[in-house]
C-alpha cells in the first residue's frame, strides 16, 4: 500500500497499460496534447459517479497531474471528491475495466461506478 505524500490522484501499472492501449487505438499515443481527464459527475445508484475521457482542451481551473507516466486532468470540484484517489484495471472474471480505489467515498455500489461521500 503506497502512502500518499501529497494530494494528488494516482495510477496503477495495470491502468496505465490499458490507457496506453486505449490511446493507441485512437491515435493518440506520444501526443503530447492529449490527456486522461478524469471527473465526477451526479448520478448513478449511490449519488456520484466516476468519468474517464481522452482531452486536449484544459480549461482554467484544471488541476494536473503525473503519476507512473500518465498525465491526469480533473477540474476542481471533481478534485475535492478524487484527491489520492487511485485508478485501477481489473481483467478478472468478476468484472472487467476500470474502477476507482477512492479513500474518500463512505460507500460505492456492487457496480462499482458510483459512490458517495
């Protein structure tokens, strides 16, 4: 288990692969001007939900960040409800694709794409 030393939000081996995967698929791969933004939107069956997009638009108050080769955008709100969150990838036979390692969340759902706080 990695300690957080700052706020920030984190990526696995196993989700950078499947990014790097996903990028190249789209073309995208080595362009600097693309990045994963990652935010937090209502709904979903406990309140808040996790969504992931390829961007190359920052918008003023995007919070940036680097971890294990992968730049990750958010705006600021989103930030409040993902700081050292961490995104993982699951291949198993229970449950296929991403999902969030959240710290933050008092409780998520048996899909795993929605939470609350």
């Amino acid at each position: 288990m990695n300690v957080a030393l700052e706020n920030s939000i984190y990526i696995s081996d196993k989700a950078r692969s499947k990014v790097d995967q996903l990028m190249k698929d789209a073309g995208i791969l080595g362009d600097p001007a693309y990045f994963l933004r990652v935010s937090v939107v209502g709904g979903g069956c406990s309140g808040l939900s996790y969504k992931l997009d390829f961007d190359n638009e920052s918008k003023p108050m995007d919070q940036a960040f680097e971890d294990n080769g992968v730049k990750l955008v958010t705006d600021l709100k989103s930030f409040l409800y993902l700081v050292n969150t961490t995104l993982d990838f699951s291949d198993g036979l229970n449950g296929k694709g991403f999902y969030f390692s959240n710290p933050n969340a008092s409780r998520t759902c048996g899909c795993g794409e929605s939470f609350a706080v």
